[in-house]
C-alpha cells in the first residue's frame, strides 16, 4: 500500500510532504524537533491538523481542509511502534499480542496462536506467560514489535523504535527490523544513521519542519546538498569553485602541519568510539576529521583551535 501524507502544522512549524512506495521503507532523517513524529502522528490520525492530507493506497483517510473526510485511527491500516513500548501492564506478554488479531474478530485460541507465532518471529516466544510489565527494556520493546505485526498492518510506522535501548538491545532489534520490514510499506523516523543504513530503500531529511532533502539511501548519504544531511551521515561538506560539491569521509581527512592543506577552525569536538572526531569550519564549508586523543597535541582538541587540514585526492565531486 502506497503512503502519502502532506501535512501543514504552524503551531508546530512543520510544512512537509512525505511519500513511500509499496513494500519499501523510508528512513526519515532529522535531529529532535525537526517535525518527524508530527508528520508520523498525522498520517496515523493522531494529530488532526486543520490542513492535511493522508492517502492510504487509493483511499483518502484525512482531508482536515474541508472536514468532510475522517478515518479514525483504528480504521486506518497502519500501526505506529514509538520508543515507548505502551504495553498493557495487566496483561501477560502473550494476550498483549493477541490484543490486535482479537479486535479483528478472531477467537480467543486463534488469536492466541497467532500471537504465538509471532513472538517466536521476534525471539520472545519464552517470554509468553510473563506480565507485561515484568520486562527488560529489550524485552518490552521486542514484544511491542510483535504486537505491532500481529495487527498485520498494511503501513507501518516506527517513530525513534530503538532510542531508548541499550546498544545490544538495539543492535537486536534493528537486526530483527531487516528481516520483518520486507514487503511491508514503512516510515522509521530516527536521528541514527546505522537505521537508515540497515533499514530504508529511501531516505528523507526534514530540517526546521521542511523536507529538505530526499532520495535513494546511498545518495543522500553519500552526497548530501545540505550542512545538516552530511553532519547526520558523519561527512564533512565541501563547496568547490566549480560548483560542485564533496563529502569526505572522516577516514578521507587527516591533519596538517605548516602551510598544507586548508586552514580552519575546530567547532565542535565528540567522542567517536577511540578516537575524538573534529568537526572543522574551514573557508568551504566543514570537514570532519578523527585522531587519537593520546597522540595528537591536546590544545587542538578544543574549540576554536586553529588547524590544518588535507583531503585525500580523488574524492568524489559531485552536482549540487
């Protein structure tokens, strides 16, 4: 089922369309506050915003502008998943799953069968008799997947699934994600870029409530036309006299001594892992660069440091 939602919400200073094919999944980019779980709240009928439009495959399910068409969230075929699992804390783990197959009609013993089945798809099927709110983070959110699924939406929405586990836990889920996503239409919207790698056909970055970028995954990612899209795909953004643009890779730039190379300033520095990633303000536009904290001289590790900086030869130019 084709999702298409364009939704006007000033109050919230989002102006944006979003469009996914069927059976493909888009990852939609963007810090906190840039409008990605307003414009997920519309198109699940949570937020009727007075100007909006929802099509859900060939049916219209909201046109706030004149009032005249409503589906209400529980008639609409889709589910939202957020970070908050919201699992119902009387209930065992196996009748919060058969929850959704029961509201459609089926018995007590199908429903739960169904459930069953489901929780052994996301490994939690030894979870099954344990109380809803007995569960681990990992565990809550994985029986929430199932939940979700058990429903057997037609769109599926995961609004930040994964950024409230731990690194193990979300390395699960997002393995569990790869194979559960095929051949279901899906929006996830997240600030991570390993969902987006991992996870969407597609990507879209909405920026201060606008989509400002969209695209295949590798080409946004690996040539992105705005400062915010390359600083989410961890590269820096080159403007050339030419016209055209590169994106280093931090792995592309290295720093320099003397009069090599291009002269900047650092703007931010953040830990990455064991090494510390420079983020360098240069007369172009930005570089980002990692060293060794050990054996880099420590007073350029802060910001405002003046620096140097060269960029592999060969790297990619591409139309901006």
């Amino acid at each position: 089922m084709r999702l298409e939602v364009a939704a006007r919400v000033p109050e919230r200073g989002v102006d944006a369309r979003l469009g996914v094919e069927p059976g493909s999944t888009v990852a939609l980019l963007g810090p906190n506050g840039s409008g990605k779980s307003t414009l997920l709240a519309v198109a699940a009928g949570l937020l009727r915003a007075p100007d909006a439009t929802v099509t859900l495959g060939e049916e219209r399910a909201t046109v706030c502008q004149d009032g005249r068409t409503w589906l209400p969230p529980h008639r609409r075929p889709l589910t939202l998943l957020t970070q908050d699992p919201a699992l119902f804390a009387g209930m065992s783990v196996l009748d919060n799953v058969a929850f959704g197959p029961r509201a459609r009609g089926l018995s007590r013993r199908a429903a739960r069968e169904q459930a069953r089945g489901w929780l052994e798809r996301v490994g939690a099927s030894s979870l099954a008799d344990k109380p809803a709110h007995a569960l681990s983070g990992g565990q809550a959110q994985r029986v929430a997947l199932a939940r979700a699924l058990a429903t057997q939406p037609q769109v599926l929405l995961l609004d930040e699934p994964l950024s409230a586990l731990d690194v193990e836990a979300a390395g699960a889920m997002r393995t569990l994600l790869v194979d559960v996503l095929r051949n279901v239409t899906a929006v996830i919207a997240t600030h991570d870029l390993l969902d987006a790698a991992m996870l969407a056909d597609d990507v879209m970055v909405m920026h201060e409530g606008t989509l400002a970028e969209s695209g295949p995954r590798a080409q946004v990612l690996t040539r992105p036309r705005h400062d915010f899209t390359a600083r989410l795909a961890g590269r820096g953004l080159l403007r050339h006299a030419d016209g055209t643009l590169s994106a280093p890779r931090p792995g592309q730039v290295r720093l320099a001594s003397g009069d090599e190379g291009l002269a900047g300033t650092v703007a931010r520095v953040e830990a990455h892992g064991e090494s510390v990633r420079l983020w360098i303000d240069v007369e172009q536009g930005t570089l980002a660069c990692d060293v060794d904290p050990v054996t880099v001289d420590p007073r350029l590790l802060g910001r405002g440091a003046a620096v140097r900086c060269t960029v592999a030869a060969g790297t990619d130019r591409y139309a901006a």
